[in-house]
C-alpha cells in the first residue's frame, strides 16, 4: 500500500491481472478525481475549496445541459466547500461493466491503496464507486442506492475523503422488488 495521506490509488483486480481504475489527490483544501480508463485518461473531476465542481476533459470544460440555463454550458456546480463539510459531500460517480474492466481500464504500474477484487463478479455486473468529502458528523455507510458497500477507504485529514465500491446488478437489495 502507498501510504500517502494525500493521494490514493484505486486498482481492481481482475482474472487477467490488477488494473487501475483512478485516483483521488488532494491538495490543500482541492480534491482531483483522475480516471484512468483508455477511453478518456484526459478527462478529471475537481472539488474546489471554494465549493465549485467541474468536470473536465484536458484543460477543456465538459458541457451539459443541466445547469441553470438549460442550455449547453460548462459543466460546473456549487457546493458545500470541501473544508466546511460536516457531514458526507458526494463528489464523484463512475463505474465500468465487469466484462470490460481488463480492456478499458490499464494495467497497474506501482502500488494501490485499494484494490477491488472483481474476479469473482457476474459478467452482467457492474462494479462502481463513489467517492465523498467527509466530515465529523458522517455516518457510516453499509449500501449506496440499495447496493451493499463490499470495499471502502479513507485518506486525508482535512477534507477526509472516502472512496466505497459497489457491484450493481439486477435491482438492488432495498428495491421494491425485494421487499
């Protein structure tokens, strides 16, 4: 494991070999999300101290429609600043289906501060992962959108970032379904 409080490296572990799958760094009161899939490497998530969110693919906003004009602009939110988060601030979503993870995601090179072990995952499964600012006042998590958590981390003193994974397939375990 590589020990560094302000960076961590999430890998998988495959049938073919451990990938990885991003890492999160933290700088000062900043938080980067870096993807490390082969179909946009480029492409980073940034928490700002000052609260501003974005998405970015090189040095180049990623545009949405989702904003406050509804029209195509730059993908960006405001929240909570990362240093005033007393209790769980969601900063980043992504996940890759299980049959893929060896195709679109590189080999490790160096150490991992979290490894997933997806070898023993359904080909119709995805495994994801969220990641959060946390604060003194968060509760633990056992399952996110009804999915049990199966590995988590934390990293950082201040933000606190925690990194969970979990394996989507069919509906999850609170769905109406399995009531």
């Amino acid at each position: 494991m590589m020990g560094d409080r302000d960076r961590c490296v999430v890998a998988i572990r495959t049938p073919i070999g451990i990938v990885k799958a991003f890492d999160i760094c933290i700088r000062g009161e900043d938080v980067y999300t870096n993807y490390s899939d082969t179909i946009t490497p480029e492409a980073h998530a940034s928490y700002h101290k000052s609260g501003q969110y974005h998405f970015k693919k090189g040095k180049r906003y990623i545009e949405w429609d989702g904003g406050p004009t509804g029209e195509m602009e730059p993908m960006r939110v405001n929240k909570i600043p990362p240093g005033r988060v007393r209790g769980r601030i969601r900063f980043w979503t992504g996940g890759w289906e299980v049959p893929n993870l060896s195709s679109e995601l590189p080999p490790l090179d160096g150490d991992a501060d979290l490894i997933v072990d997806a070898t023993h995952l359904d080909a119709d499964s995805i495994l994801a992962f969220e990641a959060y600012v946390i604060g003194q006042e968060a509760t633990a998590l056992s399952n996110i959108v009804g999915y049990p958590i199966i590995a988590w981390h934390r990293f950082g003193t201040s933000p606190l970032v925690e990194i969970c994974s979990f394996v989507v397939r069919g509906e999850p375990d609170d769905s109406p379904a399995n009531l």
